[in-house]
C-alpha cells in the first residue's frame, strides 16, 4: 500500500527514526483505512503518499515529542490520528481513543485488533461530556488534530488533562499568534501556553504544536456544554 522506503525516509529527515514492524504495522494500517473507508467515510485522503504524509508522518511528529508519554487521550480521533500512530511509535503509551462517532469507533475497534494493539481504550464520547465524567484530569497528555480556534480546542481537552499534563494542539500556520491571543482563555481553565513547535510536512505543509500546561485544576464550570463552546468561545 504505502511506500515502506520512502516513509522512512521522510521521517529520517524530520528526526523520527521508524523501525521495520513499525513501517510494516503503519502499511498494514493504510491498507485497512483504504478498503474500511469504502463503507465508513473516514478520510478523503486515500492515495499512499498523501497518508504517507498527511497522516503518519504529521502525527509521528506528535508521537517523537517527548511530552508524548504515560497515559494519553486523543480527543476527536477519527479514524485514529494522532493517537493509533502513536500507540505504534510508542506501546508503551496508555492510550484512549476519543470518539462520538460510533461507526469510527467500530473501526478503530477493528483496526487496533488487527494491528494486535493493547493498553488501547475506547470511549465514545464527546470530550465536554467525557469531562464530566470518570475521564476528568485523568490523563497526563491530551492531543487534538483539530480547526477549531485554540480556546475552543482548549476546553474541550485540558479538562482532560491532570494537573501537570499537557494538551498538545495540532494547528496549522499561524499558531504564535493564535496562542499569545489565548492567554486569558487558557488561564480560567487551568492551562498556560509554553510554546510552538514548527514543523514542514514532506509535502511542504507547515505543522505546528503548540503546548499548553496544566497548571491548576479546571474550575468545574468547564467544559461548557457543546453549543455554549462554539457560540461563546472563552476570551
């Protein structure tokens, strides 16, 4: 499916060293995505270099942060990036897959298992109602791969977040400016920015990481509900 040689190669340039059950597991990874979105929308991306690039190569950049460790939830998953890609960088990694969608939770089921993935969670949820419950400040990282503005992403996942984790926000250009505009959203919920981390994709795309503490526990009015986030969004 992908071109084992050439991702490697990618990711040798941007610093992330992939191993042969690695790139095996990430090929066999492709080829599941591929056949399962024929009956599941899950990407429009579909030819082998654009998940050679768009999908791995951008979340292995996630996953080589050494932030990237313990337990880890991805909010919003989809059909598994960041977080699948992780999970195969990293086993070590505790990973909850975050998911409303219940055909991509089904597929990210299935994909796990045929990857012979373990230590993986599943919960379909939305991330401002999974805050409510047991899954509030219970994870060290949260990740979100998301276009949503940074004080909207940021409430839906630092109440993840335990005091003295982090959320990792997956944006485009433009990430400095979105983070130094967000300062006083991030700080009624428990977080302060600590910088971007600016990456090129292989197919020239800019991928930037911004990194946001957990320095304080959420006061328990956020999340907002679902509505109120997007309509209201913290200033």
């Amino acid at each position: 499916m992908i071109d084992k040689n050439r991702l490697e190669a990618k990711c040798a340039a941007l610093g992330i060293a992939l191993t042969g059950p690695m790139l095996d597991a990430l090929d066999q990874y492709a080829e599941i995505l591929v056949e399962y979105n024929q009956k599941v929308n899950l990407t429009a991306i579909t030819d082998p270099e654009g998940i050679e690039d768009k999908h791995f190569a951008d979340s292995l950049l996630l996953a080589n942060l050494p932030e990237t460790a313990g337990k880890l939830v991805d909010v919003g998953t989809g059909a598994g990036f960041p977080g699948v890609v992780a999970k195969i960088f990293k086993p070590e990694l505790q990973l909850t897959l975050m998911e409303p969608t219940g055909k991509r939770v089904e597929f990210l089921k299935y994909v796990c298992a045929q990857l012979g993935l373990s230590g993986v969670e599943f919960a379909k949820e939305r991330a401002e109602e999974a805050a409510r419950k047991v899954w509030r400040e219970q994870f060290d990282v949260a990740t979100a791969r998301g276009v949503a503005a940074l004080p909207m992403l940021s409430e839906y996942c630092l109440p993840l977040v335990k005091v003295g984790g982090v959320f990792l926000a997956m944006k485009g250009p433009g990430a400095a400016e979105e983070l130094a505009e967000s300062g006083a959203a991030l700080k009624k919920l428990g977080g302060k920015g600590s910088g971007v981390a600016e990456f090129h994709l292989p197919g020239g795309d800019v991928r930037n990481i911004i990194r946001i503490k957990k320095i304080s526990q959420t006061p328990p009015v956020y999340p907002r509900n679902g509505g109120k986030i997007a309509k209201s969004p913290l200033k």
